[in-house]
C-alpha cells in the first residue's frame, strides 16, 4: 500500500503498532481555522503511543473528511498518522492547515 495524503495528514501503511485506544476518530485539527481530518464513514479505531497516532480501518474501506478537503477513502489496514513538516529559518515546524 502507498502512503495517502489529505492535506497536511499523511498517512503511512504500517504492519504492526500499539498504544492506548481513543474514544474519538479525529486525527488532527486545524491550527488556524479549527477544521479537522477525521473519519465520517466505515469502521474505524484511533490509538496513540508516545505522541503517534495510528489509524486501524476495520471496514473494507473508511472516509476521511476536513472541510476544505475533497473527502477521500481510506482501504482496509493499519496507517500511522503524521503532520506535514516544512522548513523555515527559523527550523522545522508543523504545517498549519
């Protein structure tokens, strides 16, 4: 599976993960504009160990929306959840959706 991409969320297949389960399927919410990229439509659990988020679709395939984003599908399988990073001067920092 490739890595799938909806803004500044990049999600990367991964075989194995653990962590505590969350009571929520948002994975990240807008700095500025307070949107967020989370999963509308599937079956789907969120977990987080040390800061990482790992999305398990348990469906054969999940939605993932954000408002200013065309919703996109996401197939069954186990996705580490990362934020875009760009670099300024200044160092490296989180891109602001």
């Amino acid at each position: 599976m490739q890595p799938i991409r909806q803004g500044d969320v990049i999600l990367m297949p991964v075989q194995q993960f653990e962590g505590q389960k969350l009571p929520h399927l948002t994975l990240a919410e807008g700095e500025v504009t307070g949107h967020k990229h989370r999963i509308i439509d599937g079956q789907a659990e969120l977990y987080e160990k040390d800061g990482t988020l790992y999305l398990c679709v348990l469906s054969s395939a999940a939605v993932l929306a954000h408002e200013e984003h065309k919703a996109i599908s996401i197939p069954q399988g186990t996705w580490m959840v990362r934020i875009q990073r760009e670099y300024e001067p200044q160092g490296w920092r989180y891109v602001a959706d």
